[in-house]
C-alpha cells in the first residue's frame, strides 16, 4: 500500500534536485525551470497529506485548495521571471546568470 | 498493490523529468524533461483522488507553462541550445542538494502523524472551502496574477522607438 511517506520522500527528493538545479546551473531560463520544480515538490508533499492524514474533509479539502494557490502564484512568478530574463536579454544579450553583476558590490 | 506500482511509474516520471532538466546539455530536452516531470505530478494527484487538481495540473502546467518556457528560450540565445555548461561550482551544489535531502529524509522518519487511508475529496466539499472559507485569498490570488501579468506586458514592451528589440 501507499503511504503517506512514499510522498513526503518524493517530495523531498524533488526538492532537492531543483535546489541542484537552482545552484548549479547558469541559464536563468534553467534556473527558472529548477523552481518550476521545486514548487511541484511543495504540491507533492501537500497532496500526500491531504489524502492520507487523519482530517476531517473539510480539512483535507483546505490541502487542495492551498495548491490552487500554489499554481496561480507560480504562474504569476513564471510570467514576471519570463519578462525579466527577455528584458534582460535586450538590454544584456546574456542570459547567463554569472555575467548578470550590475549590483555585484 | 495496483496503486503501489501506479506510484512508482509516477514517481519515475517524475524524478526522470527532473533529473533530465537539471542534467542534460541540450536547452530543449530540459523543456521536455520539466514536461515530463509535470504530467508525473499529475498521475500523483490522480492516484490521491484529486482529478480537479490533476486536470488543472495538465491544463496549466502542460499547457501554458512549458510551452511559454519554450517560447522564452526561443527567444533568449540559440547558440546556447546545444552546449549548456554549469556553474563551476557545481559540486558545492550537489552536496547543498544531498544534505538538504537528507535533512528532510531524517525529518520525515523521525516525525510521527497520523495516519488514515487513502481519501479524495469531493468537488462539493472543496468548492466549498475554496469558494466560502478562502474566497478573499482566492480574489486577492486572482488580482495577484492579473497585476503580474500586466507587469510583465509593461517590463517587455517597447517604450523607446529606438529600440527594436534586439540585443545591443
């Protein structure tokens, strides 16, 4: 049977290859990608307990509707990441985070 | 038991597609692997009765967010497409990702919760709560991806007429 750790550990493990991805990689586009995957790791953990911890339905319904929010934010974060790194692209013509300095101190 | 192996499939899916964004030299496989690892994300949900969820996973993730990523590497550098190089300190990055695996590993096994079998929840129910109980965090959620899109119109739009849109 499935259990509710079979998630938490693919959760986790979601998480922390797009930390790998977020860290090691230099296009800001992958780099955007890594959270992409680190959000859907957030709604993996979520789920697991929404449909296997001991709640109420109203409870585990509150579970679901959290993830809605998550997508809509990611959306939101997606679209405004996407208009930074095209702007930057025009203004830079580089979309590699390591030539991206102009406040490095 | 059915369910058991429907989760492993899943599970790979999703772990495939990850490890393919975060791996591969070519730009557009990592697209395809991100797609790849969505759609697993949204078999979990099909195997923990959230089909709602699912569907919203498949129409939003599948259907705008890789394709808009598509569309912003197509529009930032191609030479970049089929040789992609990693930050030097990558290794500093693996083992920053392997603790932070380990410390949630070690936090879940330590952490007791209660339990109980599988359940979804029904449509009414979670209309209810989205709809009743969070329905200004819903409205404020709405505003939140109007402003942003709108945000990101202003940011690429060209103000200056000298400016054609090519990189300098």
């Amino acid at each position: 049977m499935i259990e509710l750790a079979h998630f938490q550990v693919l959760g986790a493990a979601l998480f922390a290859i797009g930390l790998y991805g977020v860290l090691a990689r230099r296009n800001a586009v992958l780099i955007l990608m890594s959270i992409e995957l680190m959000l859907s790791a957030v709604n993996i953990n979520l789920i697991g307990y929404a449909a296997f911890v001991d709640f109420t339905e109203a409870q585990r319904a509150l579970g679901q509707v959290l993830i809605i929010f998550v997508i809509t934010i990611a959306a939101a974060e997606l679209a405004l990441a996407i208009a930074i790194i095209l702007r930057l692209y025009r203004n830079r013509s580089t979309v590699n985070a390591d030539e991206i300095n102009l406040m490095k101190f | 038991m059915a369910s058991l192996v429907f989760f492993y499939i899943a599970a790979a899916l999703v772990l495939g597609g990850a490890i393919t964004v975060v791996m591969t030299r070519n730009i557009v496989y990592a697209a395809f692997g991100l797609l790849a690892s969505l759609m697993g994300v949204a078999a979990l949900f099909l195997l923990t009765f959230a089909e709602f969820l699912a569907l919203v996973q498949v129409l939003i993730y599948g259907g705008a967010v890789v394709i808009v990523i598509i569309f912003a590497l197509m529009l930032t550098r191609m030479d970049d497409f089929r040789q992609i190089s990693d930050h030097k300190g990558w290794p500093m990055g693996a083992v920053a990702a392997l603790a932070v695996f380990g410390l949630m590993v070690a936090a879940i096994v330590r952490t007791s919760v209660n339990t109980g079998p599988r359940e979804g929840v029904s449509f009414t129910v979670m209309g209810e709560s989205l709809f009743r109980d969070w329905a200004v965090p819903f409205e404020i959620a709405s505003l939140v991806l109007l402003i942003a899109l709108i945000g990101a119109v202003v940011m690429v739009r060209r103000s200056d007429p000298d400016d054609d849109g090519s990189p300098n």
